[in-house]
C-alpha cells in the first residue's frame, strides 16, 4: 500500500478483466453446462490467487476441488493448474 500522508491509504492493484481469461482445455468430458460452471470456478480461483487469498497454484486446485464437490457429487476431478512452458 502506499500512503498519501495521515492515514489516507490507496491500495496498489492492478485490474484485471477475469471475463476475458479463456481456459485452456486439454480433454473434456462434460455437458456444456457444467463446462461454464467450471469455468465460472476456475476464474473465482484465479481471481484469489490475484488477491492473494491463494498463494500457490495448489491452493487454487484445492479451491477449485472444493467447489466442485460441494456443487455436484463428491467425485473424481482432476485439477491440474500451473502456467505454460
């Protein structure tokens, strides 16, 4: 944060557009509306990592998990996140 004199602070943040982030799909197996709804997650996911509230990519696989088996039936999803090489 940076201080303006007093106790007047302004956040340093840079903002993003999340609606613009577009993911990248290696295979998929689910209905078109369920893939929303994952998307929909994932970008909550990455808005935290943002924010900091996650602070390693494992966490947002852990959040995005979360998400999704208390939105359908606990199962077996796979998350993988991580950045391209």
């Amino acid at each position: 944060m940076a201080t303006l004199g007093g106790d007047q602070r302004v956040k340093q943040s840079i903002e993003k557009d999340y609606e613009s982030i577009v993911p990248r799909i290696g295979f998929v197996d689910m209905d078109e509306t369920m893939q929303q709804n994952v998307f929909a997650i994932c970008k909550e996911a990455y808005k935290k990592l943002a924010d900091g509230e996650c602070k390693y990519f494992k966490d947002m696989a852990t959040h995005i998990k979360k998400k999704m088996d208390d939105t359908y039936s606990p199962g077996s999803y796979h998350v993988i996140v991580g950045k391209p090489t």
